[in-house]
C-alpha cells in the first residue's frame, strides 16, 4: 500500500504543524463563541413595571435603581403608574407593561377567570391598611365596633376580605352589628370620612398620614398585624412573557430580593436620604412624612424575607377569600405561581448577594 506509507511520511514531517494549527482554529473559534455569549449576556433590558401611586411601589422601584441593583443585573426599568388597582391586570393583558404589581387577590380574581397572568415574586407579606378612627377615640377593642359603621372598599377587595375575617373572629354579625361602607368611590371616601360619614375608615398610605396631618383621624389598629402573614402584593407578568423572557424576569427578582434586605436592614433616615428630590415632587411628599410611613413599615415588617412565595401563606388567603365567598372555587398555587424565577434559596437572606 504505497499510498498509506507517503501519508504516514507525510504526516510525520507536518503533523506537528497541523495539531497546532488545529488547536489554533479551536482556540480562536471558542474565543469568539465565549466573546459573543459575553456581549448577550451583558444586553441591557428594558422593563416595563406598572403599579398604582402608593408609596410602596415607587420607593421599592426608585431604591433598587439608586442603589443599583437593578444595573447589577442589567436592567432598565420604566416605571408607571394606573389611578386604580383594577386597571392594572387590563393594561399588562393589553401589552402596555411587562410587569404589574397588584394585590393578591386580582391576580387570583384574573386566574380564576382563565385570564394568562402568573404571579413570580412577592413584594410584601402584609396588607398594608390601618383602621383609622375619630381623633377622640381614646382606646379600642373590636367590640367597641359593635353598632359602628367603617368605610372600606370594594367587597372582593383584599382589605375589606380582611377585615370581614377580624369581624368574624371577635365574633361580630356583619351588617346586623357592624355596618360596611363599601360603595363609597376612592376619590371620596376622604371627603366623606371629613364630613363624618362613619365611626371608622380603613386606609393606607399616603391617605393615614393626610388624615392624621389635617388632625380628622388616627390609628387605631393595624390590619396586617391582625390577620398575619401572606404575599400581599405580587409582582405578576403574562404567560407568554414568562415563557420567551425567563432571565429578565429572574433578574428582575433578583434586584427586588436585594432591595427588600436592604430596606428591611436600613433606618428610616438612611432610605430618605438616598430618595432624589424627583421622587418627593412626584409623590407629594415630604421627608418628615416619608420618614414616619418608614417606621410604620418596618416595624409592621411590611415587607417580605424575599420574593418566594409560601403555598401555606398562598392557602391562607386562598381560605379567607372562600370564607368571603368572593371565589366559587380554590384558585391552585401551581396554577397561578411560576416560582422558578424565585427557589427556595431566595428564603436564605443572611446575605444580599446572589
């Protein structure tokens, strides 16, 4: 076999040069690969967030970009806002956001109705509404509310579902010994509160502080300390966008972790001081009343551990809004919680790097 022998000369004289040629080609080609892989992975993503203009939605969005945790993960974040929470679900379904966080219970609501939302993070582990009263009410129990009248909002809101669960357990008849405003408008139960329209007012921020400010109302018990915990405002996405976009919306988890251990690890005064004047303008707010919502919050420990949802805090709730008979049926966790974009890992916030 001639030809077998010149190759094998062949190859003896040049192979040397050919391995190396050969690791050469390998070694530029897995260069430019790892170059081009870098060069996506350093894309920066604009996201679309929506929310409603209480305070805890902007301050979360505007600390995690001043701090940076949302460069980190190569992020651009569009904030926005709706005037009403039920025009929140609408406008992500429509495309006009990316992201929307809502109370709980629309996104249940939506679910429950085949809409295609999923809920991937929690930002809050308690609702966030006061029992406000006249400034002349020295002390309270539950029972004081017996033959009392409070506005509140709608009946399938999460506040008001909370507040037919305290009733309940102090043992008080709703609508034979406790009268429920629930029809009132948003924009007047202020009004209507001033003019003394009912003994009590549930509210939140900003709305507490104005009261207390004018001197027509102060607290009298804080809702989320008397039910307990569960996720009560979700950030939420659309199917489709959770199944193209999974590492934005990883990202995006992963700046909201880092921001709820910072602001549960920081002082009123140092998360004021990093707020831009804009922030203030934009929200009609003072750093004296920001300061005091602050305290309020942390020490109502308002916001979550981190982003992951418990099913038995998702059940919990679940179970009072049957209880309310404001759903016909259980709406299931795996139906309406992706939670790959938050493990378990995230429930170990001893540190803030991931």
């Amino acid at each position: 076999m001639f030809w077998v022998e010149e190759v094998k000369i062949y190859f003896n004289k040049y192979g040397g040069l050919l391995l190396f040629l050969l690791i050469l080609a390998l070694g530029t080609g897995i260069y430019f690969l790892h170059g081009k892989h870098n060069k996506l992975a350093e894309k920066t993503e604009t996201v679309k967030v929506l929310g409603t203009q209480r305070p805890i939605y902007y301050l979360t969005l505007e600390i995690a970009g001043n701090l940076g945790f949302f460069q980190e993960q190569k992020l651009r974040v569009e904030a926005a806002a709706r005037a009403t929470e039920e025009a929140l679900i609408p406008a992500l379904l429509s495309g006009q956001a990316d992201i929307a966080l809502v109370d709980l219970e629309k996104a249940i609501y939506a679910r429950a109705e085949n809409k295609p939302v999923v809920i991937f993070a929690a930002l809050t582990a308690k609702n966030d509404s006061f029992l406000m009263g006249r400034p002349n009410n020295v002390s309270f129990s539950w029972l004081n509310l017996k033959g009392k009248a409070i506005i509140t909002d709608s009946p399938e809101s999460q506040e008001t579902v909370l507040l037919k669960s305290v009733l309940r357990k102090n043992n008080l008849v709703l609508y034979r010994e406790v009268t429920l405003f629930t029809n009132i408008p948003t924009s007047l139960r202020i009004g209507g509160f001033l003019a003394g329209t009912g003994d009590f007012m549930l509210a939140a921020e900003p709305v507490v502080s104005l009261l207390e400010n004018e001197g027509a109302g102060k607290i009298i018990a804080f809702l989320g300390q008397e039910e307990g915990n569960f996720p009560a405002q979700v950030f939420v996405t659309r199917i489709n966008f959770a199944q193209e976009h999974p590492q934005v919306l990883l990202r995006f988890t992963k700046a909201i972790y880092q921001t709820q251990f910072w602001l549960k690890s920081s002082s009123p005064a140092t998360i004021t001081s990093i707020l831009s004047p804009t922030f203030y303008q934009q929200q009609k707010i003072n750093r004296q009343d920001l300061s005091k919502i602050l305290k309020r919050y942390l020490g109502q420990n308002i916001w979550a551990d981190s982003p992951f949802i418990e099913p038995e805090q998702y059940d919990y709730f679940i179970h009072l809004l049957m209880e309310s008979k404001e759903i016909a049926r259980p709406v299931a966790y795996k139906k309406i919680i992706n939670s790959s974009f938050c493990p378990r890992g995230f429930k170990n916030h001893k540190t803030n790097k991931l």
